[in-house]
C-alpha cells in the first residue's frame, strides 16, 4: 500500500505532462491526431484512474494526521 502511494503521484504527473505535450502538439499539427488515437484513450483512463486513487490517498494522509 505505502510502495502504491509512493509511485501513484509519479504516475499522475509523468501522463499530465504528456496529455499536454499532446494537446499542444494536437492545436499546432491536427494531421497527427495524438487525442484520438487507441495508446492516447488507455494512457487517459490510466491518468483519470491514478488521480482519483492519489486524490484518496491524499484525503486518507490528510484525515488520519488531524
């Protein structure tokens, strides 16, 4: 559980950085079609998925501190 906690907020900010690398990439340069591609649809579901679990685990820290 602490190793998942630990590697969780890595995770989350690595695929926020490359779901803006692709948006950017998608405004100037629309013939490559980053967003709608198979790789970008799983790499956003793992995305959404780590940060609702970081997001509890903050709340759980955050909680079990007071």
């Amino acid at each position: 559980m602490k190793k998942l906690s630990r590697i969780l907020p890595h995770i989350t900010i690595i695929l926020a950085g490359m779901f803006i690398i692709f948006w950017i990439l998608d405004i100037l340069n629309p013939t490559m079609n980053f967003i709608n591609r198979r790789l970008s649809n799983k790499l956003l579901l793992i995305f959404c998925i780590s940060a609702i679990i970081t997001s509890v685990f903050a709340v759980y820290y955050e909680r079990r501190q007071r």
